[in-house]
C-alpha cells in the first residue's frame, strides 16, 4: 500500500517497520437517540460504518469495499464513490470547523475504476478555502496501491454555532494518539 501520508513528520521509524501517527475522531452523534447515518453509523445495518482520523490538516478514512457495493462487476459504485466523499467531507466540518451544515454541491471526477476486491482504500479531505460561511473542501479516493482513482470537491453551508447546537452539535473531539503499523 502506498503512504497515506504526504508529511514526513507524521513518520516513526522503528525498524523496518513504520508507524504512522495520527488520531481518530470520536463521532460526535454516536449516542444521539435516532443516529442512523448511512455513511458513518457503526450500528446502521446498511450503511458504510465508516470512521475517520485526524493527520494534520487532513482527515482520513481507511475503508474496505464490498461486493454488494458493486455497478458493474467488481467495480465500486460511483454513487457510493459519490456517498463516501461527501461523509468524509462532512466529518472536516465537524473536526476542523467545529460545526456542522448541509452540502450544497458536490463535484466528482472518476479517474480509474475502483475495485471491489481492493483490501482497502484511502479517502483524504482537506478544507481548501472558507468564503463567509462556505467551505470548500478537496477529496481524494487512492486504492491500496496508492493510486489516485477518484477527485471530489464538496461545498458545504456551515452553520452558525447557535444553530449547529440547536441540531444538537457540541464539539467534535479526538480520542488519544493512535499507532498504526503501514
């Protein structure tokens, strides 16, 4: 698998082996009573049960796709491709704005096909600019060989903090470093 990371300060060499630090976020709706996302709900039957780390300026999702995810065969769904970038779009707002709001647009470009039997993908988000209360946010999708398959640009409506509480937002924390072995 190619190197998630694009700073070599997140680095710790140990051996040959490499650990990369980084921190996971703490989904900040786990407990609300009538959380169902499809996309990040670890409970959701159907959904995604994604799950998000923090590394820099970056947020990270390391994500496995599934047969039954599939439009043509073996071939990851360009809805779900679609679906993917706009959660982990979504979690830069929660994590590095410390709020929340809706998409108002989503721009995708597929580059190469992205297999179903990939081990695992990598989807990358970054907020490239804030114009008042909208964000621009840059997204990638790299499958286990590092390659760049997928580019999503999100816009987002951020919310004011009087009203991302009123949707019951408070803040959107990281648990404690996490070592993981690449």
């Amino acid at each position: 698998m190619g190197n998630p990371f694009h700073d070599t300060n997140d680095v710790l060499k140990v051996g040959l082996l490499k650990l990369y630090i980084m921190q996971k976020i703490k989904n900040p709706w786990a407990h609300r009573e009538g959380y169902q996302c499809f996309g990040c709900c670890q409970e959701n039957p159907f959904g995604l049960h994604m799950e998000f780390y923090e590394d820099g300026d970056d947020i990270l999702c390391f994500w496995r796709p599934q047969a039954h995810l599939q439009g043509w065969i073996d071939t990851l769904h360009g809805g779900v491709q679609s679906t993917l970038i706009d959660e982990i779009a979504s979690w830069v707002v929660f994590r590095k704005l410390q709020t929340t709001g809706v998409t108002t647009k989503l721009n995708v470009r597929f580059l190469h096909p992205i297999m179903t039997t990939e081990t695992q993908i990598t989807l990358r988000a970054r907020l490239r600019e804030m114009r008042s209360n909208i964000a621009f946010i840059d997204v990638t999708i790299e499958n286990a060989n590092g390659e760049c398959c997928t580019e999503g640009e999100a816009i987002y409506f951020t919310y004011g903090e009087e009203k991302a509480r009123a949707m019951g937002f408070v803040h959107c924390d990281v648990e404690d470093e996490q070592l993981l072995s690449m």
